[in-house]
C-alpha cells in the first residue's frame, strides 16, 4: 500500500493516533519537512502619491495559531499532518503574502508591518477562520483546502471601520499527498489574498 498523508490528531495533549488503514503516523522524532506560500514578484515603486495601510498580523482560533498543517477528518476531528510545518505560524504566513501581494498590485497600495512604525492611513485588521484541508470524502480522499478570511478597513483618522467582508478561497488538492495539499493551499491563499487586494483598494479610491 502506497503512503498517504501521514496525520497526528490534535487531543489534550496532540497525542498520535492511528485514524485509518491506510492513514499512517510518523514517529515524533522524524524531521520536519517546512513550507512556505508562494509570493508574487513585487512592483517597482516609483512617486509618492502611494496609500500606506497597516496589515495587522490576522487573529486565529488557537488550533491554527500554530505552524502545523492543519487538517479536519472526515469524522470532524482537527489533525495535524506529521512531517510537515510551515515555515512561521499560519497567521505570520498568511500576513505576509497579503503583504507581498499588495506589494505587486498596481493599486497604489503601499503595505506596512505594525512593527514598520510608520504612519498608515488604514489599518487592516484580519480574521484567519479556516486554514486547513477539509477531508469531506473520507480520510482516503484528496480534501478540499479552504481558507476563510474576515476582514475590516479601519481609517486611522476617526477610527472609523470603512468596510468589511469575508473572503473564501477553496481548492481541492489533486491528490491526498502532502505536496498537493501544499499546492492547494497556496492556491487557496493566493486567491483570498488577491481579492482582498482588490478589495481593499476599491474602499481607498476616493
């Protein structure tokens, strides 16, 4: 039998357990592989006339806050995918392709980190609901990765909220293989973080 995607269940105390015949754990001690989203090449920046907005590190329920590759079975129970990490905390991930993703827009859009301590005239304040591969045919199958994003546009001037929405991106990965879950995911992520690009963008027009 070939190997699938290697899991251990998120418990108490994230305890390894077997969760089918052909889902196999791998022993604590074997490394890590670590992953990262890909970003878009960035733009050139030239002129001043750029709208500065804070990206505000996204806020996570505690069973995503962490690097593991978050996985939710067929059964509804949260799993990890053994072997596999991102490369930062899926929050930080996820912070920083938006970053980088505005960076490559033409929208006039100039990011900043809150640790950047410049002024920004917006603030985006995040919410990374979903971030994991949903097995919603069976523990066999290839899931279904579905990244959820809530999202608020705060004017610094007033402290005023100028919009929010939710954005979803889904993606069902080719194959119930750690690559191709990995390649949804960046899929996935791509996409909510160009539509909130757009978003956000269209809220600063004037």
């Amino acid at each position: 039998m070939r190997h699938v995607v290697s899991i251990k269940l998120a418990l108490v105390a994230l305890s390894a357990l077997s969760v089918s015949a052909c889902v196999s754990l791998l022993p604590e001690s074997t490394p890590s592989a670590v992953y990262r989203l890909s970003s878009p090449e960035a733009r050139a920046w030239t002129g001043e006339s750029w709208t500065v907005v804070e990206v505000v590190p996204p806020l996570a329920p505690r069973g995503l806050a962490g690097d593991e590759i978050a996985l939710q079975m067929a059964d509804g129970h949260i799993a990890y995918m053994a072997g596999a990490r991102w490369i930062s905390p899926a929050p930080r991930v996820m912070q920083n392709l938006i970053v980088d993703t505005f960076n490559a827009t033409d929208s006039r859009l100039a990011p900043a980190l809150p640790e950047d301590g410049v002024r920004a005239e917006y603030e985006l304040r995040l919410s990374l609901d979903e971030f994991e591969a949903v097995y919603d045919q069976g523990d066999n199958r290839a899931p279904l990765v579905r990244v959820r994003l809530s999202t608020r546009l705060v004017a610094s001037r007033g402290r005023r909220i100028v919009g929010s929405t939710v954005l979803v991106g889904e993606v069902r990965a080719a194959d119930n293989r750690i690559g191709a879950i990995v390649a949804a995911f960046d899929q996935a992520s791509t996409r909510v973080s160009r539509e909130l690009a757009d978003w956000t963008a269209a809220q600063t027009t004037p």
